[in-house]
C-alpha cells in the first residue's frame, strides 16, 4: 500500500528495498576497507575506532539479510575476501585514514536518514534509527580523536549579528556589474563542506590511480584527480575572496605504494558511490545559495559529477561489475 498504508509483515516496498540492497553493497565494501586499515594503522586511539566501525558494518550486514531472505528478495554478492587485500602495503597515513572515516560517516548518517522518511514497515523505520544512533557514536568519536590531529581545518566562524537584518538585494543583478555581497554563513558552511569533500574525492582517486590494475579504471581515476581537484579549487577561490581560510588538503598523506589493497571493482564502485553522493550534495547546496557566481559554479561542478557518473557506469557495466537492483520486472 502506499504512505499511511497498512503494509503486510514481511513484504517490502521498492524504497525500503533499494535501502537495505545499497545498505548491503556499502557495507560490504566498508567490512573490506576497514579490514585493510586495522592491518596499516598504527595510532591505538583511531585503531579502536576502526574496530567499531568493522563491528557495525558485519551486524547491518546479517540485519539486513535476515529482511531480505524473510521478504524472500535475493541477497546481493556485493563485496568478498577476494576483493580485499589486507597485506597490501601502506597507502595511507594515519590521518588520512581517519580523514577517511569521518567523511564516510557522512555519508552514512546521510543514507539513514533517508531510509528512515522513506520506510513503512515499522522494524525497519526502528533498525534505521538505530543505525543513525550507532554512526552518531562513531562519527562523535571521529570527531573528538579528529579536532586534535595537525590536519584538522574548523569550518569557518563569522562574527556574531548585532540584530535582525534583511536583505536588500539578493547579489543576482549585482554580481553581474562586480559588486558582491558578502558570503552568508549557509554559503560559507556549504563552499567549506563542498571543497572538504571534493579534494578527498581528489586524493582517494590519486591513490586508487597508482594501484589500479586495469588500464581504464586507471585512466578513469586520473581524469578525477584533475577534475576532482579543479572543483574543490573553484570552491577554494570563492571563499578565499572574502578571506575565509580553505580546507586542508591530503595528497601528501598518500604514499608511493603501487600494490592494490582492492579489487578494480571495488575501486569502482567507491568512486561511483562518492560521485552519486557529490551530486546529491551539490544540489542541496545550489539551493541554498543566492549569488549568481556560487550558482553558476555549483551548476558546472554538477555536470562534471554526471560525466564523472557516466563514466564510472560505463567502466563497471564492461567488466560486469554493476550488480543490478532488483526492479519491477
């Protein structure tokens, strides 16, 4: 049935399928990923932070087989042993992997959220909560251990307003003849997130470029590197322009490794999931902001994201990587 529907105990809607398949394929990838990390990683504190994490994502994995196998759905192959490597040498600083970890929870937080509003079936609506309530742990966790490493970069603070003000003029028509408002702190909070999460887009796609083993998903992660690092820069001037520091960037923290802890696949399909993620949040930000310059600009990195998702698609669908959802068929 639909919204305020009576659903029947073990059946699933399409959203409530889609959910917990992507769920599936996102942890499965993440039990892998994590793997490899506990076996580099040196600091205790974010060690521990790993373990946590690897726990999560194993229980969301057999929670989310038993709706599955009870609404007698298929369960997706997803991400194995055989694509993981955990005796890879290091590709990663310390810091990085925790740089990592922070915007994956992100993510994660994200696509709970979502699942939630779009859920009937009230255990589910409940094992998403809970969800959310375990990835609020972690990313505090993140956060806390975070705050304190050299790298770290605060979003930037703006002084506080003497009263109620409104806006004269929205900075369209005046943007045109060079006379720019100052940034409001939505713009300022997006520009800030938006260049965060591109420039690690860049760095994670140079370190999957120097270990990819098919020459396309090579050249695949190359072209990112480029586009990946115009975009976080575009977001980088408009914030510069009102002398508002810049993220931190993390290229450095990425060694000279050329052994791969990862399938092709699975280094496919990462980038793929952070491109669809780019684009929900470049569009969220579009509406959130009012300056003609920021407009455009979110309008030019969107389109660099869909080619980026054309690409990665294509690359996936040639080696037979792209498990399909179920549909209506």
């Amino acid at each position: 049935m639909g919204v305020f529907g009576k659903s029947k105990p073990n059946t699933l809607t399409a959203a409530e399928v889609s959910a917990l398949w992507l769920q599936y394929m996102g942890d499965s990838m993440a039990i892998c990923v994590f793997k490899y990390f506990l076996n580099i990683v040196e600091n205790k504190e974010i060690k521990s932070i790993f373990e946590f994490a690897l726990q999560l994502s194993e229980s969301h994995i057999r929670k989310v087989k038993e709706f599955l196998k009870n609404a007698n759905f298929q369960i997706p192959i997803g991400f194995t042993e055989n694509d993981v490597n955990v005796h890879a040498p290091r590709l990663f600083s310390d810091q990085f992997l925790l740089f990592y970890s922070y915007i994956m929870t992100i993510h994660g937080l994200t696509a709970y959220s979502l699942a939630i509003a779009n859920s009937e079936r009230e255990d589910i609506q409940n094992y998403f909560f809970e969800c959310s309530v375990s990835s609020k742990e972690l990313f505090q966790k993140i956060i806390q251990l975070a705050i304190n490493q050299p790298k770290y970069t605060s979003v930037p603070s703006i002084p506080s307003p003497h009263g109620a003000e409104f806006m004269e003029s929205t900075g369209f028509i005046s943007n045109l003849i060079g006379d720019k408002r100052p940034l409001n702190s939505s713009e300022i909070s997006s520009l800030f997130f938006n260049s965060t999460k591109t420039g690690f887009v860049r760095s994670l796609s140079l370190a999957f470029s120097q270990v990819a083993v098919r020459e396309d998903v090579r050249s695949f992660m190359l072209k990112n590197v480029k586009l990946a690092g115009k975009d976080a820069e575009s977001f980088d001037v408009i914030l510069q322009q009102d002398n508002l520091p810049i993220p931190e960037k993390w290229d450095d923290e990425i060694t000279d490794s050329t052994v791969s802890p990862f399938s092709d696949k699975l280094i496919m399909f990462h980038a793929g999931f952070l491109v669809n993620a780019a684009l929900t949040y470049y569009g969220a930000s579009l509406g959130s902001s009012f300056r003609s310059d920021i407009i455009v600009n979110y309008s030019r990195v969107f389109t660099h994201a869909m080619e980026a998702g054309a690409f990665s698609y294509n690359i996936m669908v040639k080696h037979g990587w792209f498990e399909k959802q179920p549909d209506s068929d």
